[in-house]
C-alpha cells in the first residue's frame, strides 16, 4: 500500500471538486483519476488542468490518468461515477442504474487486488455503499458512504449564521438517511459546551426555527439544482475532509454513512448515516447517541426506507 495514494472513480463534477480541494489544500501525495467513459480524453484534459496549477499548490503531488490497475496499492479510493436523477426519475430507478454500475466499477478496483478503505459518494448513497460493501468482499470497516457529512456541515453553517457563532463551535449532527428522512438529534447539538436546546428551552419561537433550519438543510440541495443544476463543491470539500481522516489517522468523528449490525441503534444490515470515529481502517467505532423515542422512530423510518428500496431490486442486481 502506497501511504497517501488516492484513487478516483468518477471525474464528473463532484469528483473533480474533491481533486481540485486536494490540489489546493495538500495532505495527498498521489491522485489518480479513472472514468468509466470510453473515451478518456477528458480523465487526460483533467490531469493536465490540475498539473498546471501545481505551482501554486502547498505541496509537490503527482496527479495522472490511470486505469483499474492503479488501485492496488491506492490507500483510498473514492467514487463518485454514477447517473444523476432526471426529471421524473424516481429514486428507486435511479439506485437501479446506479446499483449496476457501481457494481461493475467495484468488480474491476478488487481484482487489483486493492485493500484499503473505499470512500463512497454516488447517490442513493447509503445504498451505493452497502453494493460497495456487499460485492468488493471488504470488511464493513473499510467501505465508507459520504452519508450526511455534508447535510451535517450544511447545518453547522446555518446554525452559525443564525446565532452568530463561529461554525468551528457548533457540534451537531444529521443523522439518517441522505435524503428526506434525515433528522437532528437536538439534545445531542451544543454550541460550545452548551446544549442547544437549554438555549432555546424557554423560547416556543426558537423551538420552531429549529425545525425549520433542519428543513433548510432537507431542502438545500433541491434549491441549489434548481438554481445551477448541481451541487458539487459542497461534497468535493466534505469527501476531503473524509479522505484526509483516513490518510492522516486523525479519529475525527464523522456523519458517515456506516454498516449498522448487531442491534446498533436497534439495527441490522444496513448502511446509514451515524456518527462514527473515522482513522486509517476506516470506521473505528460508532458513536451509540442515546435517541429520544421520536428520534429513534425517525432513524428507524430512515432504514426502512433503504432497506425497501434495497429489497425492491438491489439485492437482485448485486446477487446477478
């Protein structure tokens, strides 16, 4: 294994936001690209681009066009190749195509031989990576989901917006599933050392604004496609973060989307977002929050909600 060797799948948008993050920040010594067009001639003008702002990065990094083979001795890999969801395209038939083709992309990275931990991004997410996990064959540990790291900066941000705080001492998490059925376990959200909840306890006006910022945080990404049509920098940035708690073994806890068994949180065979301490074997540990009745029954919903959608067809396609 090749200590600070990355490996992306996937030189779209959101792919290429992460790269473009790593290019300027550094902690990465090698970034591979690898797209599954066949023509590559944009994975090279990718390269190239990058290469050329390489005079002004904080670190000397090889970045190339690669292919399959590359990952075998890659530390990280991250997917981010899939299709995004079309106009009257629900999320079950989006999972479908994504489900086959994220399939094949993990058939082709383990028979390099590759066994480091694999990062996640496509969507539906938190089904992506139980397909990931299922058919690379890897440790649970190692198969990370982007999960609502990014739903869960997105309320950092707004909650420091809105009390005027600095969003480095705001400490609350999303939790569920990405996608509607998130929820914030608020007892559990503090600014600084203070819960949010004793902040706002005797004020019935702050206890709705609550609701509505996580409803902000539900609708953000909807109001950016319909504004520019994607959102990209956001996740670039959030997969970063991830990349460099596994490539710098820092035990950062993280909203990551997380195979929960053996009754964690009273579940079984499922990925979803929950916090969890984040070092070079990928997930660590999870961080068992002590849910209310209702917060409970929210995450419970979030998992029956993959888990019908996986029963559907997805177990079908990762079993072909």
């Amino acid at each position: 294994m090749k200590k600070g060797k990355v490996v992306l799948v996937g030189t779209g948008f959101v792919g290429m936001s992460m790269a473009y993050t790593m290019l300027n920040r550094g902690g990465v010594n090698e970034l591979v690209l690898i797209d599954i067009d066949i023509d590559k001639n944009k994975t090279i003008g990718e390269e190239m681009d990058l290469n050329h702002g390489m005079p002004f990065a904080p670190q000397k990094m090889v970045i190339k066009a690669g292919d399959y083979s590359e990952c075998k001795d890659a530390q990280v890999i991250v997917i981010t190749a899939g299709i995004t969801q079309k106009l009257g395209q629900t999320r079950l038939e989006l999972a479908e195509n994504n489900a086959i083709i994220i399939k094949d992309i993990t058939k082709n990275i383990m028979s390099s031989g590759f066994n480091g931990v694999i990062i996640v991004a496509s969507n539906p997410v938190d089904l992506m990576a139980y397909v990931v996990y299922k058919v690379s064959g890897l440790p649970s540990n190692q198969v990370i989901g982007s999960g609502t790291v990014l739903d869960t900066a997105r309320l950092r941000y707004i909650l420091s917006d809105y009390l005027n705080v600095s969003s480095n001492n705001i400490h609350a998490y999303i939790m569920g599933e990405h996608g509607d059925s998130s929820f914030v376990p608020w007892n559990h959200a503090y600014v600084g050392c203070k819960k949010i909840t004793e902040i706002i306890k005797n004020n019935s006006d702050e206890v709705c604004k609550l609701d509505e910022i996580h409803q902000n945080v539900v609708n953000a990404a909807y109001e950016i496609i319909e504004k520019k049509k994607a959102t990209y920098y956001g996740i670039g940035m959030s997969l970063y973060k991830i990349v460099k708690s596994v490539l710098d073994n820092d035990n950062s806890i993280l909203t990551v989307s997380t195979f929960l068994k053996d009754g964690k949180y009273g579940q079984d065979d499922v990925y979803i977002g929950v916090p969890a301490v984040i070092n070079k074997n990928g997930v660590r540990e999870l961080l068992e929050l002590d849910l209310s009745k209702n917060e409970q029954e929210k995450l419970d919903n979030s998992c029956r909600i993959i888990k019908e959608m996986r029963k559907n067809s997805i177990d079908r396609i990762i079993g072909e």
